[in-house]
C-alpha cells in the first residue's frame, strides 16, 4: 500500500482556514483516511477508521503538506466540533483564563503578569490552539500534559484568540475566562516587533479588526487597556484577579522576578519589569506618515475615541 504524507518545512499559513504550521508537523493519508501529527508526532486529528499500524509496512511517498491539509480539511470532519472538551476539562481545575487582542498591545505583558500568580501557569509560547479554524487543542492538552503542573489553572495567549471569543464561550461555556487586551491604536501600528526590526508589525485596518472582534461580546469578556497595566497596576490587577476569581498577589507587582513566562519572542530576551516608556511612542516624529494615514482613517479615529482615547 502507498501512504502519502505531508511534513511542514516551514511556518506559513494555509488559506482559507488560516491555518498556521508548525515545522515538523504531518499529516498521513490514503483512501481518504487521515492522521495529523503534530511537530512531536503526536496525534492532533484522526479519522476513525486510519489504521496507524499500516504506517510501519507500508510504502510512504512524500507530498505537498499544504495540499494534504486541504484535502483533510474538505474530505473529513476536520472541524471546531471536534474539540476534546472534557478532555482539556478534566486536566483543568479552574476555568481555563484566555487571553487575545490586537498584536503589540500588550498581551505577552498581561500573560507574564498572570504567569507570577501561585495559582496559575501561563504558557510561555503562543499555541494556536484555538485559532485559526480547526482548532488544535490537542495541543493544549499535551502542553499542559508536559507542564508537569497538576494543580494550576491555565492561562494561554495567541493575539488572534480575540477572533474566536465567541466560540470559545460556546464551546467552554462557564469554564473559560477570555481577556481583551487593548491599546492606543496609534502605539500599536508604530510598535516594532523584537524578531522582525525594522519594519511595523501590526497595520491601522487589523487594529480596527481584532479590537471590534473582541468587543462583540460585551460582559462575558473582561476587556483591559495597557495603558492601565502600566499606569495604575495594583488597582488593574485586583480588579482582574477578581474577574478570575483569585486572590491578589504582591508578586504579581514584580511579575518578572516569578513568572513562568520568563522567555518569549515578544520580550526578545527576558521578561521586563512594567515601564510606562513606551505609552505616547507614536508622537515621534519618525512615526508621522504612518500616524497621519490612521488619522486620516475615519473608522480608526472612531474606534478610538470610542475606546477612551483623545483622538
């Protein structure tokens, strides 16, 4: 028998479900069954009737990862109602806390923030595994498998997670904590992006797009401004620890020294003491194209007042 596989050489993104790859991650097939591994070879999504044991006696011919995908996708029911609830519920205690917004506005912050808390172990990468459709919250349980955390609740940040709020509230119901992070537009398009210098990260139209997701959903999610973290952090944090219903905690003050974020691509090298420097960034000159073109954008200047913020 011929089983065809896909291995992911590279990260990019499969449209149109804005699927992200992980490099290593495969998918095995034949007569439309299918088996996705993830970058540890362990399974994300299979058919009911793959027989794994066909694999070892088996001729495998390499393909297109990115074509395997799609045909997965469109053949199987390779879908957001495969979620293993029970299966992330039973390892979790306490709702699971969820944390998205715009991309450079502070979320790695929040999430090294929660990371300091005795009760809870925020993971140091984004997962995806919520976004984009389909899901892979397999890996959500095998990171908390690894973890080797038993009795802390989890806290998981990818930005885009703001797109999914709703889903996650239908699909997790009362255990799932989902946290909108939002920041002065204006900061975010001129903020660079530690791995990728040189260049803007976050543009005035996905701003506009993941702020207005995440504010779909009125009181079932806790929305928070950077600008509060960094300005009046006590009084913000009580009032999050409040939303997840925890006690506050000095530590959280001095996240850096305790969180278990302690190393993210957003922080470049280590996490970073709270610092108010990079509030009001936008109004440097080097950033007066790119500010004028937002101000010049009816729908940005809205949002923004809007959101508080003097326009």
């Amino acid at each position: 028998m011929i089983i065809n596989r896909g291995r992911s050489k590279f990260r990019i993104v499969i449209e149109p479900s804005k699927y992200y790859t992980c490099i290593g991650e495969s998918i095995y097939s034949y007569e439309k069954q299918y088996m996705h591994l993830d970058e540890h070879s362990r399974v994300l999504f299979k058919t009911k009737d793959f027989d794994v044991g066909l694999i070892s006696g088996s001729t495998i011919e390499d393909v297109s990862f990115e074509d395997l995908f799609l045909d997965m996708s469109s053949e199987s029911e390779y879908s957001c109602e495969k979620i293993d609830v029970e299966g992330v519920l039973k390892r979790s205690p306490k709702p699971l806390i969820v944390v998205g917004g715009a991309g450079r506005s502070g979320t790695t912050l929040l999430l090294s923030i929660l990371g300091s808390h005795s009760s809870v172990h925020a993971f140091d990468e984004e997962l995806y595994c919520f976004y984009p459709n389909p899901p892979r919250i397999r890996k959500l349980i095998n990171a908390i498998d690894d973890s080797g955390e038993k009795d802390k609740r989890w806290c998981e940040k990818t930005p885009k997670n703001v797109k999914i709020f709703g889903n996650l509230l239908h699909t997790f119901e009362k255990h799932v904590k989902l946290i909108h992070v939002i920041r002065d537009g204006r900061d975010v398009i001129t903020s660079f992006h530690p791995a990728h210098t040189g260049r803007y990260w976050v543009s005035t139209e996905r701003w506009i797009e993941d702020v207005e997701a995440g504010l779909e959903h009125g009181e079932n999610v806790y929305r928070v401004k950077y600008e509060d973290i960094v300005l009046n952090t006590e009084k913000t944090l009580r009032s999050l620890c409040k939303f997840i219903e925890e006690p506050f905690e000095e530590e959280m003050m001095n996240y850096a020294l305790k969180t278990s974020v302690a190393n993210n691509i957003a922080w470049e090298n280590a996490a970073q003491p709270i610092h108010s420097t990079n509030i009001g960034k936008w109004k440097s000159p080097e950033h007066a194209k790119v500010i004028e073109e937002f101000m010049n954008n009816e729908k940005a200047v809205s949002l923004l007042k809007k959101l508080g913020y003097k326009a």
